[in-house]
C-alpha cells in the first residue's frame, strides 16, 4: 500500500470562495479561484494545502479590501514603529495587534479602513499621534493631580473657554 504522498498528484483546481456582506450576515457574492491542490490518485480526492488556503484567504482579503497579516506587519515595519506604538495608535490593545499581524485575528472594518488608509498614504503618523494627544489633560485630574498641588481628588472639574482648569475639592489626602 502506497503512502498518502506517493498516491498524490499535484494539480490546479478552482475553488469557490465566498465573499461576505459587510454585515457579515449574507453571501454578497462567490468567486473562483484557481489553487494548487494534491490529488489522490486511488480516490480521486482533491486536498488543498497550506499555499492553497494563503491564496484563497488573500483573494477573500483583497476583495473584501482587507490587509493580510504580512502587510499589516509590512505597515508597521515601514512606519518603523513597535507593535506597542501601533497598538497605541489604533487605540487597540497590544495583544489585539500582535493576532492581526500573527494571523489569529482580524482588524475590525473600522480599524482596517485606518491601517488601509496608512497603508495608502491618505493619513500620516503624525495625524494619529496628534489624535491620541488629550486635548486637555482630564485623565490626569481625575487620576488624583489636582491643579492646587496638594495630593487629592478634585470633587469637581470645570475648564472655561480659555481651558482654564477650575476645581474644587475636600482637603483629603489620597489612601495610596
């Protein structure tokens, strides 16, 4: 009896692939795709392999409008961040962007439209780091810096048209 891979021929077969609604509830539409499969020769079974499923996912992908895995890491190595800035920039978890680049997850359609808009010089950089700079630092009153200097939390926070900060507080130190 002949192994698996001594029974098998290499040959090209097309594949429907399903595109998806946006909502992710329907088929919009299918298409074929032409992959290299194996074939055995006693069944005649076709078993598609590792590149056939790459080529099927990157079809779907670019129909879709999606960035693979290795162009989402391509982005960031040109941008020349970390997975840590990048996640920063997204306004996403690290771990969430190390799944997208390791292919065990995918960008949301929002995040996406930001990385494929990176990807294709419409927003820069700089524009997400300006994005992700507060306006007015809220966290860091709320955190329990209070404008007066002493180590309390503000009871309230008002800011006027100038941004001025205007607090009042109880004269209470902060358990650490």
């Amino acid at each position: 009896m002949n192994s698996f891979m001594e029974r098998t021929v290499r040959i090209e077969t097309e594949v429907p692939v399903c595109i998806p609604t946006p909502d992710g509830k329907e088929i919009a539409e299918t298409i074929m795709v032409k992959v290299p499969a194996l074939q055995d020769s006693e069944t005649n079974e076709i078993f598609l392999t590792g590149e056939a499923l790459h080529m099927l996912d990157k079809a779907k992908a670019r129909h879709m409008g999606v960035l693979l895995p290795d162009e989402i890491k391509d982005l960031r190595q040109r941008i020349e961040v970390t997975q840590k800035e990048m996640s920063n920039l997204l306004g996403i978890g690290e771990k969430t962007y190390t799944r997208w680049e390791a292919g065990r997850g995918r960008p949301t359609q929002s995040s996406n439209k930001i990385l494929v808009a990176l990807w294709e010089g419409h927003i820069t950089v700089e524009s997400l780091r300006s994005m992700r700079q507060p306006a007015f630092p809220w966290f860091d009153l709320v955190r329990g810096e209070c404008p007066c200097g002493s180590e309390h939390r503000p009871t309230s926070i008002a800011a006027n048209a100038e941004m001025e900060v205007e607090t009042s507080h109880e004269n209470v130190a902060v358990a650490a």
